[in-house]
C-alpha cells in the first residue's frame, strides 16, 4: 500500500501581546480584536484547531512575555499548534499611559489584584509592568498622559527599540498594520539571523553586563563594577532610600559577612530586591567549574587574585541617572582592599594566581 502524503502544516507568524489589566488597557485590546485576528490565552489553550494565518495571542499578566520568547522554539506543544518554523513576529505591549507612573511604583502584588497565577503569586505589579515593557518590540500607548514627557522617558528608557503608537490617535487599518505587518531590522535590537527566528528583544540591562569594558554606558545606563564586598549595614541604609532616577536594575552582590555566597539584585520600579544566589566560582575546585570552555575563558578573564570571580557588578537604568552620583554612595558601601583580603584569610586563602585557577580547573 502507497504511504499517504501528509501535507506540512505552514508555518505562522505569531504576535504575542500582553499589558497590566486596567480599564484602558482592556479597551484597547477589545478594540485591538476588532480588527485583527487576536484570541485570548485561553481561548488558545482551548482551542482544538491551530491558526490557518498569522495570529494574535493575549496573555494574561502572569504569563511573561520573555519566557514565552525564550523557551518558544523548544516548545514542542508550540510547534505542533502552529507548525514547524513558526515564529513570533512581534511582541506587542499595550501601556496605559495615565497609571504607569503609579504602577512603577507599586511594590503591591499581582495576586492581591487578582492577576496572578494563584493567591500566593507574589510577583510585584511593577515587576510585572517593567518585564512587558522591556521585552516588546513595539508599545502601544493608551490614556491621556501618552504624550507626556516622563511617559516617553520612562518608555525609552526601559526600551529604546520599541516602535511606539499611539492607539487613541490611530485609524482601524494602521492599527491593523501594526499587530499584523511583519517587521525590519531596524525595530529593535532583535535576532534575525535566523529565518524564522523569534523577536527577541535585548533589554538595556543585559547589554550592560555582557560588555566586557568597565564603561560605564549611555546617558540613562550606568554599570557598577568594583572587586571589594560590601558592608551590609552600609548597603542596607542605601537601598531604604536609593536615587529615584533608577528604573530598573539588575546584577549581583559580594556581602562582607556571607563570602561564600553571591546575591542577585532587581530593581524594577520603586521595587528594590536581594535574594540568594548561590556560591560563587571560588568555592568550587576542579571538575566542579564550567564545562564549557568560553565560559570558563571568559570567567579567568575576570578572577581577581585575592577575591576570584566575588565582586560588585550591577547595571542600572533609568532617567537623568547621574551615575557618578550612584558610583560614589555605593563605593562608601564598600570594605576596604586590607579588610577584604583579611576577611577571605583562611588555611587556604584565594590568592591563586590566574595560572594556578586555570590549572585546577583542567585548562592547563
């Protein structure tokens, strides 16, 4: 018997959108249906059938929008929705122009609005609204404030890239050729080396912290680096009442009085966050160390003789940042180099030299 042929199914360009729940955002997607094929996230989930042509997906604000790009090619229930090489084309956020301020500064969580995941979803809206934002490749704006000039600042500083549009000023068909069109090159920093690749959106932060310099970035960035831990105490006083120019930060932290292990920073908003992040390089040995070899390059390129990789290494983003301003508070957070090098002492101190780490970690 001849096997049947079974037809590929297309592939689809996606468009992702999302944006906090207020009245004005929930009229502009009402609107947004209207003229463009665009399901909700269930009815998605529900729905038996996958798109015939490019389709809208709404997620619901605890869905982030970075890890759906993120993890979309490896999603196997994804490429069977949509077929083999479908890609999302544009990742839309609608911003309500008259609550952003107020929500930047909302250390509330989503849950206790209704908006998470479950009750215990303790997620912040200003987490929330600064993740949307700076992973869209293009912002629609919703409200009276939308010309505003803090508005723009705020939309620029988070995510310079984004094309902007205003929806209440905006015909059905433009609106239309927004969600729909396909985009170029220049929208965005975005990855489209490849053919169906996804729109993948590289916020400011993350630039900060891969470049390799100590430069200190663009106007609105600012990126701390320094080799000495810092007082906790002193860190404490400064992050109750940090420069309100900082919109979002992001980075890790070398406390004086827990060396073994590293801390991760956040800053969303008016929303200032330290968590655990697991032991630092230098109290691995041997076999214990990276695996793959850029990465163990490029972790040698920066091991500091006495302190290995613990440092200070924290991107900042925001408005008018006077970043000499911020450099200077946080270097009086700081130990000095002789107490540093006397609090790491111990029968084994990290004073290798850079010969003797690439030795125990199998490079030489």
């Amino acid at each position: 018997m001849r096997p049947q042929h079974v037809a590929a199914k297309p592939f689809v360009a996606v468009c992702i959108l999302s944006g906090l729940p207020t009245e004005a955002v929930n009229r502009g997607f009402r609107r947004i249906r209207e003229v463009a094929q665009v399901h909700s996230f269930l009815e998605f989930v529900e729905s038996a059938s996958h798109p015939k042509s490019l389709a809208g997906v709404l997620l619901p604000p605890h869905v982030e929008t970075s890890q759906i790009v993120e993890e979309w090619e490896e999603s196997e229930y994804l490429a069977e929705r949509f077929g083999s090489g479908s890609h999302i084309e544009k990742v839309v956020t609608v911003v309500d122009s008259d609550s952003l301020l107020s929500h930047l500064r909302a250390s509330e969580t989503i849950s206790n609005r209704g908006w998470g995941k479950s009750s215990r979803d303790n997620r912040t809206i200003a987490d929330i609204l600064v993740g949307q934002i700076e992973s869209a490749t293009h912002l629609l704006i919703i409200g009276h404030s939308r010309s505003c000039e803090n508005i723009t600042q705020v939309l620029v500083a988070l995510n310079p890239g984004a094309n902007r549009l205003a929806l209440d000023q905006t015909s059905n068909a433009e609106l239309r050729e927004f969600i729909s069109s396909s985009r170029t090159a220049s929208q965005g920093r975005m990855d489209l080396s490849r053919p169906f690749a996804s729109a993948q959106v590289v916020p400011p932060w993350l630039d900060l912290l891969q470049a390799n310099s100590h430069t200190t970035g663009t106007s609105g960035q600012f990126l701390y680096r320094r080799s000495l831990p810092f007082d906790p105490v002193r860190f404490e006083e400064w992050l109750s009442n940090p420069p309100s120019q900082i919109l979002r930060g992001k980075g890790r932290i070398w406390f004086a009085h827990r060396c073994a292990e590293s801390f991760g920073y956040s800053c969303a908003g008016s929303v200032h966050r330290v968590f655990s992040a697991g032991p630092w390089w230098a109290n691995y040995r041997g076999t214990a160390w990276p695996s793959c070899e850029v990465a163990r390059d490029r972790l040698l390129a920066q091991w500091h003789p006495h302190f290995g990789d613990r440092r200070q290494e924290i991107a900042f983003i925001g408005s008018d940042l006077d970043g000499d301003q911020i450099g200077s508070e946080l270097d009086a957070c700081l130990l000095s180099e002789e107490e540093a090098i006397s609090l790491i002492s111990s029968p084994e101190p990290f004073s290798q030299t850079e010969t003797d780490v690439a030795h125990r970690a199998g490079l030489q």
